[in-house]
C-alpha cells in the first residue's frame, strides 16, 4: 500500500515526509483494519513532522481524522467488513487508572495516539481500536466528516473548557479547521463569537459563518469578553486575551504544543477572577456529543481535498496559512 512516513522530523521545507510503500498490515484481536477513504490533515501533524513533539514510533505515519471502510477485523470486535468508522487522535487508555475509572479518560498517563504512536492515515489502509472508533452519521460525506474528527472533537472540549455563560461573548483567536467549527456550536447554542486573525479571508469565512465581529489578533474587541479560546499554537497570544477578558473570564488553550508564554502582569491579566485552562485531547464522550450535534446542527465544514500523492504539499500548505478551513487527503 502507499502510505507517508515521517522519515527525519525537521522544518516542513526539508521535506520531512516521505512516500513509503507497506505491506498492509494485519488486525490484532481488537483492531479493525480499514481502507482509509478520507483523512484530515491537522496541525498536530505538523507538530509531529516538525519534531515539535518528540518521536514515539520512529518512521511513523501521520493522520488522526480518518474515515474508512472496516474491511477486516480482529477477535472480540463489534464492527466488521463493510462498516464505516471515523478514526480520531485518542487511539487507546487503559481503562484501570484513577482517571479513566472517573471518566477523565483523556488525562490517562498510558493513553497512545493515532498517527504518534501508532501509525495514522496518510496512507490507504490503517488501523484501529474498535472500542475507540466512532459510529458516523449518515448525512456526512466522507471528506466533511474527517475533519470532524479532530478539529471538531478538540474545538468542542475546548469550547466546554471556555465555558461561556448562556448568550455570552466568546473570542477566538486563530481561525482554521478547529475554530470554524467550535465558532459554529457556539454561535447555535447563542453565544456572540468574536474572531482574531491574522488572516483576511479567515475573517470574511468567520462574518460569513455568523461572528458579530472579525478583526486581527491584537486588536480590541468593541466589548469585553466573557471567555475565549486561543488555537494558534502561540504563545504570545495568551495574554492579548487574557487582556480582553471580562471580570470572572475564562480562556482556554487549545493546542498540544505552544510556544512560549510571556511573563504575565497579574493585575492586566489575571485578577478580578480571570482563569485560564489547557486542553489535554479528548474523551470518547467528547467525541460521540459532538458529532451528534454536527450532524443535527449541521455545521459547515469548509474542506480543501488534496489527493494522497500531495500529502507533503497540504501539509505544508496548512503551515503557511495557505487555504481555509480544513485539508482532507482523498486515497
């Protein structure tokens, strides 16, 4: 099978994913083997081929917002040929820690990882762990539906770690495949979203989706806010939204790696009650919740397919801002 492999992490210029031929693997008792029919391509993927996270499987295969057809199947799986399954970034737990017994199932020091540790979807087969994937609605196409699966799942946990109150104001900063779609639940659930980007056309896609205001990311809103989430892996970006928080607010920082935060002044940024929370991956809970809401909303999901032959291009495409929305990988 064709396939890509992270072959020397470094810059996205020097070409660090590499085409591979393999053979297709077999499934394990549990595991599911599919063909893979569609596969986002998210910036946690950039973080791997760049070597901003630190290599867990040599030579690995990137992609965790897969869509496929089971085509064969392992012992004690529920799912077997012919069924359609999305593939998300949290591939396995434990199941017996403190945290996966209290549901927190995300925070498990044994979790494992599609596309990190195991190999991901960027290429025409894979793998996964039946009890990890998710059951997709039938109204989503293939290449809408991959996305959903990380930029939706991820930009969902991030909007409950917000918390905005009921008709509050929520700012965004950074607007690609995650933000487009936590704007989007928000905006249905009555929050007024205000956006921060650097990007012209992210703006008119974020006023076009229904954001009261668009404006770039250091400058003032025309109201305070009452939560927000960054998702530009920046660091310098906590404290300008620290700074446009309202008394009691709360931000959110929803990325796997950012660069590094500034020295805070706790009198701009923090007293009066302000807060700030990471976001560590996602439950299955996370996951099912959101794609019942996407496909009753439904949200818009904006996609640029790229064949898998491309796969270096989209991904380096994604680093320079080049497209909106989300890149999808069509096998």
């Amino acid at each position: 099978m064709r396939a890509w492999a992270v072959e020397k992490p470094g810059p996205i210029e020097r070409r660090p994913l590499r085409p591979v031929e393999r053979d297709v693997p077999e499934p394990a008792a549990g595991e599911l083997l599919i063909r893979v029919l569609a596969c986002g391509v998210c910036r946690t993927d950039l973080h791997v081929a760049e070597g901003d996270l630190p290599v867990h499987l040599p030579g690995v295969t990137p992609g965790h917002e897969v869509v496929g057809e089971v085509v064969a199947a392992g012992d004690g799986c529920l799912r077997g040929p012919g069924d359609r399954v999305g593939v998300a970034w949290l591939r396995g737990t434990c199941g017996a820690c403190r945290f996966c017994r209290r549901g927190a199932e995300n925070l498990c020091p044994a979790s494992v990882y599609t596309g990190w540790d195991a190999h991901g979807g960027y290429a025409e087969y894979a793998l996964a762990v039946d009890a990890f994937a998710y059951a997709l609605p039938d109204g989503l196409d293939d290449v809408t539906a991959a996305p959903l699966l990380c930029a939706g799942i991820i930009g969902y946990r991030a909007l409950r770690r917000a918390g905005p109150p009921p008709g509050g104001r929520l700012g965004v900063w950074g607007f690609g495949g995650s933000a487009h779609l936590a704007a989007q639940i928000a905006i249905a659930e009555g929050a007024e979203v205000y956006v921060f980007t650097r990007s012209a056309a992210a703006r008119e896609l974020a006023l076009e989706l229904g954001a009261v205001w668009a404006g770039d990311s250091y400058t003032a809103p025309p109201r305070p806010l009452d939560s927000a989430i960054t998702f530009a892996p920046v660091g310098e970006l906590v404290p300008a939204a620290l700074r446009r928080l309202d008394r009691g607010g709360t931000l959110a920082i929803a990325g796997i790696h950012l660069s590094d935060i500034p020295v805070l002044d706790y009198e701009r940024h923090l007293f009066q009650e302000r807060q700030v929370r990471s976001v560590t991956a996602n439950t299955r809970a996370d996951g099912e919740e959101f794609l019942r809401l996407a496909a009753r909303l439904p949200v818009t999901v904006t996609t640029r397919p790229y064949p898998l032959d491309d796969a270096d291009r989209a991904l380096a495409d994604l680093a320079e801002d080049r497209f909106t929305g989300a890149a999808v990988l069509v096998p």
